[in-house]
C-alpha cells in the first residue's frame, strides 16, 4: 500500500502539535479526516508513528525517524510544485537568447541586466552566433529569441523592431579625426575600413557602402577573418579605422578612441528587432515580450499560441 503527501503533512502537524485534535484545527480539516489518513500512513510503512493517549499523541522511537525523512520529501515536494508553478507563469526555467552583436554597452545589454534582476528564477542564456545560426536555432527551437541588428523578414518568424542605437567610428588613438567631438560621413570618405567578415561586419560593411557612397566616394572597406574584438585590439597600433554600433563601447581597447558618426538629419542610428516564433510556448518568453514592450513603450501583439 502506498502513502502520499498529504498524509505525510498530516503526521507531520500532529506530531508538530502532540494532538490529533489541535493538528486538525491547523489544518483546517476534520479531525477524523486526519486521524484516518494518519491510520492509512501506518498501515501503508508496517509501523506505527504514534502513541495514543488521552493526552494526546507522542512519535514513536521509529515514528520520529520516519518523520524526520517526510520532512524532507514535503519541503522537496513543495519546491517541486513551486518551481513548476513559477514556470508556467514565466517566472522560472530558462530563456536562450541569440544575439549576432555585442552586448559590452547599449540597450541589449542593460535590458538583460534588468531582466535578471526583474526575474531572478529564470535563467537566461545568451548564444552569440551569425544570423544564419541564429535563425537555425529559431527554427529547432533551441533558440527562443533573437535579436539582430536591422529588420531582415525571416519566413515562419515574427520581427518586431525594438530600437536604435548609435553608430560610432573607433579610431587610433593619434588619428587626426580624434580632435572632433562629433564625425560626419563626409569626413571618413579617404578612411580604410577594417571590419569582421562575421556578424554583423556584413550588414555594416553596407551601411558604409550606402552612407559613403552617396558623396561619390569608393570605400576602402577591407574585410578581415577575425573578431571585432580583435580587429578592435589591433587597431590602435594603425592607420585604418572601423565603424562600430553603441553596444560595442563598453570594452576599451589600447589606444582606440570611439566618436560618434552624424549625418545630415543628426546621429547616425541603426536598428534592431526581435524575432521568435509565434509558437514557442516557452512561458519565459512571453514574459520576456512583455517587458520588453513595457521597457520601450512598445504596441506589438503577442501571440497567445
């Protein structure tokens, strides 16, 4: 015969209170109701737990031990049903966020820091991949979300842009351009660009071509196998420069000097969305939705799927 928990909370209360009666009037439950599931749980471990009297009731010298185990089962149990209820209202579990950027400074960063310390139970962990890989994990579901630079339609996924951020030149140190305050495109128009051959060198890469060429310049855009932290690392010891977006600012490298790009209508932005599938149920992420919309006072529409 088998026991459950709630005769193990009974048996825990009565000895807790020395008495059927009181354990009862805790609980809120008839004291037949306890006395004979307590009977059950004696029968069902082929011993008895307590010593009647009319006094009360005292644990038995095997009784006590065995209440010492239920214990522990109850408070695992209780952890157990807590967890899985904070799960499924998105307050626990896990969010896999992809991203193709930097996360050292800007919105991404300091939403994520917000978000963690919002939801504290629900680990999120971050997967820095090309656009391609990103939208792979979409697709399998290893991925719930990800959020890239621009607005590129994906089939079979919801894009939702979310904000902007600056776009900045990193310089030598002893660069002459280093004296501005502010660049303009114009002035970078005899600059050699260094830039990654991996995300989101590509997409920036032709933002330059887009920004540049529109003065009549050719730009010198070499395109390199290797990280922007490492483009970044060596740049200081140039001549040549490389355009970086805001959540890069926040490491610094030897003798590199970020300033901000202007155009005709102001500070050079470029955007990012979010993308995921309308039918990942993943509770975390829904949750994750609507702080984000909360956060940048946004209007889109989250799938109930």
């Amino acid at each position: 015969m088998a026991f459950n928990i709630r005769q193990l909370r009974y048996a825990i209360a009565a000895a807790d209170h020395g008495s059927f009666y009181r354990a009862a009037r805790a609980l809120d439950i008839e004291q037949s109701t306890l006395s004979r599931n307590i009977s059950k749980l004696e029968r069902a471990i082929g011993m008895p737990i307590f010593e009647r009297s009319r006094a009360g009731v005292t644990t038995t010298s095997a009784g006590s031990a065995f209440l010492r185990g239920a214990k522990s089962m109850v408070a695992t149990a209780d952890k157990l049903v807590a967890m899985m209820r904070a799960a499924g209202q998105g307050r626990a579990g896990g969010l896999r966020l992809g991203h193709n950027c930097s996360v050292s400074a800007g919105n991404l960063r300091a939403t994520m820091m917000s978000w963690r310390d919002a939801h504290p139970d629900v680990e999120v962990e971050c997967v820095e991949a090309d656009r391609r890989v990103l939208v792979a994990g979409l697709d399998t579901g290893a991925i719930d979300i990800a959020i890239l630079m621009g607005t590129a339609i994906h089939d079979g996924f919801r894009c939702q842009a979310l904000w902007s951020e600056r776009m900045l030149i990193a310089l030598p140190a002893a660069h002459p351009l280093t004296e501005l305050q502010v660049v303009h495109w114009t002035d970078l128009r005899n600059e050699r660009f260094l830039m990654p051959v991996a995300d989101p060198g590509p997409e920036m890469r032709d933002l330059l071509f887009g920004r540049l060429a529109v003065s009549g310049a050719k730009p010198d855009i070499r395109m390199h196998q290797a990280s922007r932290e490492t483009i970044l690392s060596i740049l200081g010891g140039g001549s040549a420069v490389s355009l970086v977006c805001e959540g890069s600012t926040g490491a610094h490298y030897p003798d590199v000097v970020y300033r901000p790009i202007h155009g005709e209508q102001g500070p050079a932005l470029t955007g990012y969305s979010g993308y995921w599938r309308d039918d990942n149920r993943n509770p975390a992420l829904r949750r994750f939705l609507e702080f984000i919309k909360t956060r940048f006072a946004l209007s889109f529409n989250i799938s109930a799927n």
